[in-house]
C-alpha cells in the first residue's frame, strides 16, 4: 500500500466541524476526499457513515430523503452526496434548522452541489465547504509552508541552488497530481486517465445535468486544454463545436462543477466591471491537461507552446490549492490592462493584492517584470508582493516588493 500522504486541507475540516452545522467537502474524483473523510471521522470528529455509491443507500435517499436522514445515527458522514439529489440536501436542512448542534453532517461531493441554485438556497447560512484538489507539490514534498500567505506578508520563499531549466521539471508536470495515476508509469498512466475521463464524464455530469448533448463534453475538454491558461471566449469556441455560445458557456460551467476546469476571472480595480471581462481557464491537474493534448515529457521539454502554456497551467493550480489554505483566503484573478498582462492576481478581503508572473526560461530581463512594476506603482501600499516565477536556481530581489523566485519555491 502506498504512503498516505497528509492532506493541508484536514484542519480546515476538523475546524469547521467544531462550530458549523454541515461540512462539505467538495472535489473531483480520485483525489482522496473519501480517504481525508474516513480519517477524520475515525479520529478527530468521530461520525457514523454512509456511502452513495452503493446501490441500496442510494435508492433510499432518492425514494425517500426524509426517511433516509432521519434513520442515520449522527454526526453522520455521506459520501458522495451529489448522488443523493437535491432533495436529500432539503432534507439535510430541515433536521438543521430543528438542531443547531455543530458538526453533524459531514458530506462529501464530486461535483459541486452548491453550483445547484436549490441547494444552494437550501444551505446558505449552514454549511462551510471546502475543496479538495489534487496533490500540491507542497504535500508530495511534506513541506508546511503557505506560498500564499508568505506573498501577503511580502516574504517570498528564498531559495537557493534549485535545479535550472525545464527539464528539472518535466516529471513533476507529466506526473500531476491525482494519488492513483502518480503510482504509474507515463504509458499506463494515459490509460488512467481515459478510464477517469470516461466515469467522470458520463456518471459526475449526468448527477447534476438534465444536458442532452454530453457526448460534446470529451471534445470540449480536449479544447479547454488547448487554450490552457488562456482567455476563453465561449463565442469563440462555439464556431468550432456543434454548440451554440450559451451552451457552450452551461457546459464549462458542468465541467467546473465536476472539478476537471477551473476559470479565473479578470481583475480590474472596480469590483463590478469584472464580470464583463472574459475569464481566463486553466485544467485543474496538469498531468491531466497534458494527457489532454497528447504530449509525453519529451513534447514537453521540446515544444515551447506547450512548455509555456503547461508551466503556467501549473503555477496558477499550485496558487489555487494554496489559496484555499490561507489564512488570508484570497480570491484569484488574471490581469489584462492595454500592454500588460500578468498571469495571476491574489486579492484578499482587505482589498491588497499580490500577483505572479510564470516565465519558463532561467533567465530574466527587465521586460519580463515590467507589468509587475506598473501595477504595484499603480497600487501602491495595496501592492503586497509581485512575483516572477522562472526556472533559474535562486530568489532574486528585482525591485521593491518584485522577486524573481524559482518555480521550486512554490513548494520549497
């Protein structure tokens, strides 16, 4: 058996089983939930369980969610909830809105329920959920720092020595980070990765859509991962599958909600003109996306379309699993703004920012940071921290409050 590899996201969770209601813990297939819930409810937050994905308790809390609910023996953990319905959520909110008691149910999804505006409504004000990703880096490593949280307090990581170029880290890339395809090699792990595509799609989607044309979803996905780290236009990508731009837009929605893409949407200093700027999509695994493409770690370390775009897709997902360990639970943004691009903006409640700029090469110019500078001049005291992550082997102070900081230090 495998070495189990200790979650960051397990103290949120026993956190919020202490003082609220119902737990969620969300995330695509194969990245642990079950393993991370079943630890849990075995130690820190003793609970009775139950599993979704069996044929007869699924029957029951779809024939009956009432009657199902009130027969567990709380504190409760259900597994899979989303195969539950809707309405096993309704159910779950009126035995909590008769018992206030923190921590009774603990539920875990692989597809994101509160996507669904019924559930939604139906737990707001109950519920504190937390996302599982895939692997970071950082637990693979079994090393405690935060990336996020050392940006905010303007203290990167200092490294030294780290391996120079691309090819130092090829593997780390090609191999992603779902726990199960790590185990493999890179010609058994495309077979993984069909085999998960295929049960992800046609079983995750179908729980939570009443979609008629999901057979469209492999091909939309194989196209998401070729705009990786791109602005993606759904007007754009509809002239180039059979679906019209509102359809287009509900389906990478479904896919988001089964945690296979995640988009990030533009930053700009007014708060409400955000929603008018097309977001940026990234694939949450990038072993995933690079299986995606069809391109081995030679593709990757020779062809520099996909080396950029595979570097960046990385970066943006270790920040993104980082974030959602914060402290300072920031929200995640690109940034667009006439000659300036930057890859990914972090702004916090306070309203400070920091930003990263992922470069692939090992060496670094004054252009590289330049939209780095203008924003922090343009932010002043707000501007936190300003990152260049590069493949070179130190940190490097580039100007006030901008570092050059190897992609290592994203979990050194």
């Amino acid at each position: 058996m495998p070495e189990l590899i200790p979650r960051a996201a397990k103290g949120l969770l026993v956190e919020a089983l202490a003082d609220t209601r119902v737990v969620l813990l969300l995330g695509a297939r194969q990245v642990g939930k079950s393993t991370l819930a079943a630890e849990i409810v075995a130690g820190d937050h003793p609970a009775s369980s139950v599993n979704l994905d069996t044929q007869a308790a699924r029957e029951a809390a779809i024939s009956d969610p009432e009657g199902f609910i009130a027969g567990l023996s709380r504190p409760v953990l259900i597994d899979e909830v989303q195969r539950g319905g809707t309405d096993l959520l309704l159910a779950v909110k009126s035995v909590v809105d008769k018992d206030k008691t923190p921590g009774q149910f603990f539920l875990t999804g692989s597809a994101n329920v509160l996507a669904n505006r019924k559930a939604l409504d139906a737990l707001t004000g109950r519920v504190e959920s937390v996302t599982l990703w895939p692997l970071a880096q950082s637990e693979i490593e079994g090393t405690s720092g935060n990336f996020v949280n050392a940006l905010f307090d303007g203290a990167p990581p200092a490294v030294e020595d780290a391996p120079i170029g691309r090819e130092a880290l090829a593997g780390r890339l090609t191999a992603g980070g779902y726990p199960e395809a790590r185990l493999r090699s890179e010609r058994r792990r495309g077979r993984w990765y069909d085999s998960y595509l295929e049960s992800t799609l046609e079983r995750d989607l179908v729980d939570i859509s009443d979609a008629r044309k999901l057979r469209e979803m492999p091909r939309l996905l194989r196209l998401l991962a070729s705009q990786a780290a791109n602005i993606v236009a759904p007007a754009n990508i509809s002239n180039d599958i059979t679906l019209d731009r509102g359809t287009v837009e509900a389906y990478i929605g479904l896919l988001e909600a089964v945690f296979l893409v995640r988009r990030l949407p533009a930053w700009t200093p007014g708060i409400g003109s955000r929603e008018l700027r097309h977001p940026k999509v990234y694939v949450v695994d990038t072993g995933l996306m690079l299986h995606l493409l069809g391109a081995d770690e030679e593709r990757l370390t020779s062809d520099v379309k996909v080396t950029g775009k595979a570097l960046e897709n990385f970066a943006a997902m270790e920040i993104l699993r980082h974030a959602e360990w914060s402290e300072k639970a920031p929200k995640l943004f690109h940034y667009r703004q006439s000659r300036d691009e930057i890859d990914v903006v972090l702004e916090d409640r306070a309203g400070s920012i920091a930003a990263v700029e992922v470069k692939a090469s090992a060496s670094v110019t004054s252009g590289d940071w330049r939209a780095l500078r203008r924003l922090r001049d343009a932010r002043g005291e707000a501007f936190r921290c300003g990152i260049l992550l590069y493949t070179g082997a130190s940190t490097v102070p580039l100007s006030d409050r901008i570092f050059a900081v190897p992609i290592s230090g994203l979990w050194a």
